[in-house]
C-alpha cells in the first residue's frame, strides 16, 4: 500500500532498522495494552493457526469460514467443549484475560484433539481483553451466539463499570452479533443477574427470548451445567439467575 | 491481577500537565479564538476588536484548568470550550456570553456540536461521550445543563469527535488505535446505541480526525492522523481503509540531531478544504506543512507539497481551514512551560491559498506575513498575548508538548524483566487444575 513511498523502515543515517517500526511490525501486532498480542483487525487474525483442520492451508485464509460463537470470560473451557460436539460445523472462539488459564484451555482443547481425531477441531481460545478489543477480532454482523457465563460479579459500586455485561458495552456485543443472533447470560449471583437482565432489558436492540423458545433451545440446557464454575455452583446446591436474549434490528 | 484489570485511565502523570495551544475559526472567518492553558481569547475579524468574554456564571478566570478542546458550530453561532477544569462552556458568538456551562464528571478531552446546531457532545477521559440538549440556550439566558450518556469507548482517552457532514453519524476517536463510527439517534438523550463500523488500521493512538467531502460525494469520507506517522482515508459506512499515507519517511527533521529513538513523526492535527481536495496535515517536530492531494473518485491521498513555514521555530500545534477564505489559520503554542518567564506561549501564522483545488494550482499556497494576516497586529497582539518571542520558547515548548503528549498517549512498552517480575507478583497465578 505504501510501501514504495521510500523505505522508512531502516534509517537513513544508520541504516539500521528503526526501533518504532522493528516494535510495530516485528510481532502480527503492535497494539500491546499489557503484553498479550491484539490483532490490528479482524482481518489480522489468522485462523488458520485455531483450526488448522479448517483452513489446510494458510492461503485459505480468506475462506468463507468464521468463528460465530464467542465465551466471553470462557474459564476453564467446559462450555466449549460440550458445544463443540453439539455444532462441529460451527467455528467458536474462548476469549480469556488470564494467561494462565488461556494455556490451559489451549492444552486441553490439544489433548481433546489427540484422544478423538477428527474432533473438537472447531474450537479454540484467545487471550485478550474482552471488554476493549472485541471489534478487533470480529466483523459487523459476524456472530450468532454469545455466552457470559458466571462473569466476576464486581460488587461495589464503583466497580460496575468492570462488569462485562454493561449498557455500554452490549453496543458493541449488538454490532458483532448478526440480526437474529443470541447473547447467553447466567450468574449465582442474584444482584448481577438484575443488573445484566436490567441492562439487556434496557437496550434497543435486544429482546427477550419467550419461554417457548428457551426450552426449545439446547444450548440454554447447557448454560447451569458446562462450565467448571456451574459444576461448581451446582455441586453447592445454588440458585442461577439467566438472562437470554436476541440481538434485534433497531426500530428508528 | 490488578495490571490486566481493564482499568487504564493513562492519568498517572499528574507532574506534566503542559496543553497545546489550540485554534478555532469561525466558519466565516468573522471571528479567531486561540486558547492557552486556561485563557480563551477571542478577535472579532469582522469588527476588528478584540472580544471579552462574560460570563456570568463564574467570578475570575473563565476557565480553570488547561482547555484541551474550542470549536465553532456549523452555523458560527456558537463557541464551545472545554478541558482539565471539567467544565463545558458554550459561547454565543453574538453576544460573546457564556450561555450555559455543563458540569462533566472527568476532564473533557474533545467536543462537537451538531451540523443543525441543537447538541452539543464531548468525551471524558474515561471514554465515555456526553450530549447535552442546546434547546432552550437562545443565546440569552444562561442555562445550567445536564450531560447525558452517548457512548462509550471501554476506558480509553477519546482523542476527537467529529460528526459526519450529513450529521447520521458521530465519529469518536482513542488511544486504543480506534475509530468508533456510531449512527446519530433522532433522540440521543436515550443513547447512541447502533455502531454502524469500526474503522481500524492504526498501529498507535489515533489523534485526529477530518471529513472530506465533495459535491459527488456528499456524504463524505474520513480522515484520520496517529501516532504510527500515518494518515488514513476511510469509508466510514463499511470501515474499509482506502488509502494511507506515510509522513515516516519525511519526517528527518529531529532525527537529526541524533535522537532518534524518541522520534516518532506523530501527526498532531489535520483539516480538509472546502472542496475536499486537500488535507493540511501538522507533523511533531516538522516546521512544515505536509499538504496532501485528497481524490475520492480514486479514493487516494497523496503528497502534493509541503509548505515550508519560514521564520522563527514554528512547529503547528493545531490547524482549521478557514472554508469561506481558503486561509489555513496555524497556532504554535504550550501552557504551563517550566523554567521560562512567560510560562504560556502562543503564535498565530497564516498560510493563504487553500480555498479549492483551482485556488490552489494557480497561486502557491504561501505564508503570510505577519502584516498581512487579517486582523494584523491588533489580531496577534490579542491572540498570542504578545507580539514577539525568545526563540529559545519554542523549542522547549515543542519538547514538552511532545513529551506530554506521549506521556499521554503511548503506552508503556515494559522489558522483558520487567514483565517478568510483574507476572510473578500477580495473584493469579495460583490455579487449580
Ligand atoms: C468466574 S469466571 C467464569 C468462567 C467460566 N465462564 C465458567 O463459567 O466457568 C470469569 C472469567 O472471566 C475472565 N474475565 C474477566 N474479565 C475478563 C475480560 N475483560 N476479558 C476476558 N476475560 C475476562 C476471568 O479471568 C475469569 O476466568
């Protein structure tokens, strides 16, 4: 694009490699909040590395092929795993800010692979900060499923704008999700439950999901049951407070 | 796990608090008004006087802390100016009044008014852009004002707001390398909540913003400046980047003088002319003015000239295009300068011959001198507090300014070992499996 503008990359008195562009362009992206790589754009991101099996070669990158269900906060990994045989046809990311627990899911999505070949070949993980970079990995319209599943409750007031559920922030979840699209909500934590509730209640272009088409819908089953921390809250014998609603076209 | 906690408010340099010195002109050149720290001064061009301002609302200085934002509405009725102080003033240009003043709860770093004149929007420094509702300010009474929430970028410094030329849109630019193109609601009190793109391609903090627009292309399209030495043009429906320009290449200017590895060739502001066919461009560290030619039927920007500013050190700190005179209205200028007697510095220059694309093929643009400046002395006396400077001023202005400015804006690059002994001491690494 402009690369022939002279070569600024080196310069001219040294002719060694200019220390701001080594930094930008060494590494697939320079967009480094803390220390975890941030893809420029969804264009950026290279799929091909997430589900090889999907994309044989990295020149298929441009396949047709995308990731439509995001786990925002995705933990341990449980969700996807019990989704991922559920819809093997469908791509579906993790997106996790611990690194720690990021290489864990990694590795147990690598092991999942090994034991059965041929599947859990649609899922992966990123490690990112969901709450600031959501746009940089998908396009308008792009998704048709998103899971908040028992996110960190931030209880004091001055905290609620840490929650990933927010007014705010569900614009951004409304641009990613296709018309149509689903967004999973479920917490034991009574008070969160109103405010993500009270929030998705509040946004233009959400709607409720009836009861008819809760029970309808497998993956609602799956919302109590998959993830490590429901296991948990189950295994305890608490209550879980969801909240399911569908991405709708604005009325102007 | 506090440091990958999504807070990163970027405020933790309290000790440098150095502003550029900003310039906004009336849409038909009646009137100049350059801001400095926390003085706004105004000249009525028309009436050839300098202006006072009243306000009402508060005794002593207008403005208390730096002033980060002025503009002028489409129509040229109203002034507004904002910054450190938290406080959003907006000024008939009429009486030269203070019509209302809005109370914003974090320090504001970027307005805009409406094209139709009836909101006034501005960002805080958390990211989040707030309307405020002009009915009822006709210019007469003062209004005490309530902000509303517009949107929000998750805890990032909005750098520039600007509004599309056919006010659908309202386009908001951060320090996350971001351009939020959001559709401007019928009734934006309840929130702009439908994003119609996202245009992304920077690789640092997006500084500034402009429109072009053409009579074949009415809507307009998007320019952007960084931090990375680009300058970007954008299809704000779809967020594709069409075409990008490097300044990197040019910018030799402080390389120079061997400091390379601080050098980064920012792009501190940008404006389009009236016929959309050129886009002045204001480098850090350049005493220049990188004109470049605008073709949307081409969708490209590329290098027509750069304009040499001559004289003493003039290294732009803000630029605007006067539409109806085609005069390209620079101030240089910084607050709060340390160790100098005049710790607040502004210089006004002019360079003519931008008003079209005819305009400018025919007659070079060109610096005026100071003489010729409309408003002459009584014009620079008014906005630069004074007539002449130490040159030594401006280059330590030009260094602090850059330095708040990446203080401000880059983000911290840890080392290795560093990030290591940050990892270790983290809480969160105790996981069970
Ligand atoms: C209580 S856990 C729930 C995990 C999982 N969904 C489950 O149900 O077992 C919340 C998770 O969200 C992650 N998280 C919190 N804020 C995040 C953010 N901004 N971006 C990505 N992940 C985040 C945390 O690291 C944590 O693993």
């Amino acid at each position: 694009m402009l690369e022939n503008k002279a070569n600024p990359t080196f310069s001219k008195s040294t002719g060694l490699p200019r220390k701001r562009f080594y930094r930008a362009r060494a590494h697939s992206n320079p967009l480094s909040d803390s220390h975890f790589p941030i893809p420029i754009s969804p264009h950026h991101v290279d799929y091909s590395l997430h589900y090889p099996q999907f994309f044989p070669s990295s020149d298929q990158v441009h396949s047709t092929k995308k990731v439509e269900f995001a786990d925002i906060g995705c933990g341990f990994g449980g969700l996807l795993i019990s989704l991922s045989t559920l819809f093997p046809e469908s791509l579906m990311i993790g997106m996790e800010l611990r690194d720690k627990v990021t290489e864990y899911v990694k590795e147990r999505i690598s092991a999942l692979r090994v034991a059965n070949p041929g599947q859990y070949q649609n899922i992966s993980v990123v490690r990112t900060n969901s709450m600031k970079y959501i746009p940089n990995y998908f396009e308008k319209g792009q998704l048709s499923k998103m899971f908040f599943l028992f996110p960190d409750p931030h209880f004091k007031e001055k905290n609620h704008r840490r929650r990933v559920i927010s007014l705010h922030l569900l614009d951004e979840y409304a641009y990613v999700l296709g018309v149509g699209g689903i967004i999973y909500t479920i917490t034991d934590v009574e008070e969160l439950g109103d405010w993500m509730k009270a929030c998705l209640e509040s946004h233009p272009m959400f709607e409720a999901l009836t009861v008819e088409e809760l029970e309808a819908d497998p993956v609602v089953k799956l919302l109590s049951s998959a993830t490590e921390e429901g296991q948990k809250v189950a295994r305890n014998g608490g209550q879980t407070f969801q909240a399911v609603y569908r991405r709708i076209q604005p009325s102007s | 796990m506090e440091d990958d906690a999504p807070m990163d408010f970027g405020e933790s340099n309290k000790d440098i608090e150095v502003a550029p010195a900003l310039i906004a002109v009336h849409p038909n050149q009646e009137s100049v008004a350059v801001a400095v720290g926390s003085d706004l001064r105004v000249f009525d061009v028309h009436g050839d006087c300098a202006i006072s301002l009243v306000d009402d609302s508060s005794k002593g200085s207008l403005h208390k802390d730096s002033i980060r934002a002025i503009r002028y509405g489409a129509s040229g009725k109203l002034l507004v100016s904002a910054g450190d102080d938290k406080l959003v003033k907006i000024w008939s240009t009429e009486s030269w009044r203070c019509v209302s003043t809005v109370c914003s709860e974090k320090r504001v770093t970027a307005v805009a008014i409406t094209n139709d004149g009836l909101y006034v929007c501005f960002a805080d420094k958390f990211g989040v852009v707030w309307v405020v509702d002009l009915d009822g300010t006709d210019g007469q009474a003062v209004a005490k004002k309530k902000a509303a929430q517009l949107l929000s970028h998750y805890c990032s410094i909005i750098t520039s707001l600007e509004f599309s030329p056919d006010g659908k849109f309202i386009v908001s630019a951060d320090r996350d390398f971001k351009i939020r193109v959001t559709v401007f609601p019928n009734k934006p009190l309840d929130g702009a909540h439908e994003i119609q793109s996202f245009c992304l391609g920077h690789t640092e903090f997006v500084s500034c913003l402009a429109f072009v627009c053409t009579l074949e292309y009415p809507q307009g399209f998007l320019v952007s400046g960084g931090g990375d030495s680009t300058v970007r043009l954008w299809d704000i429906y779809s967020g594709s980047l069409l075409d990008t320009y490097e300044v990197g290449g040019k910018a030799g200017l402080l390389e120079s003088n061997g400091r390379e590895e601080e050098c980064c060739s920012v792009i501190t502001d940008l404006c389009t002319n009236q016929d959309g066919t050129l886009v002045a461009v204001a480098v850090q560290g350049l005493q220049e003015i990188i004109l470049l030619k605008c073709s949307l039927s081409a969708r490209s920007i590329s290098l027509a000239k750069v304009v040499p500013i001559g004289g003493e050190t003039f290294i732009p700190t803000r630029l605007e295009v006067s539409f109806s005179t085609g005069l390209l209205w620079m101030v240089t200028g910084v607050s709060n300068l340390r160790g100098f007697e005049y710790p607040s510095l502004a210089r006004v220059r002019v360079i003519s011959g931008l008003k079209s694309n005819a305009d400018f093929l025919q007659n070079e643009p060109f610096v005026l001198e100071d003489n010729e400046i409309p408003g002459g002395r009584k014009l620079l006396e008014k906005l630069q507090g004074s007539i002449s400077f130490d040159e030594k001023v401006f280059m330590a202005a030009a260094e602090a300014l850059k330095t708040a400015m990446s203080n401000l804006l880059i983000k911290k690059q840890y080392s290795v070992e560093k990030r290591e002994f940050r990892k270790k001491t983290r809480n969160d690494r105790k996981i069970k499996q």
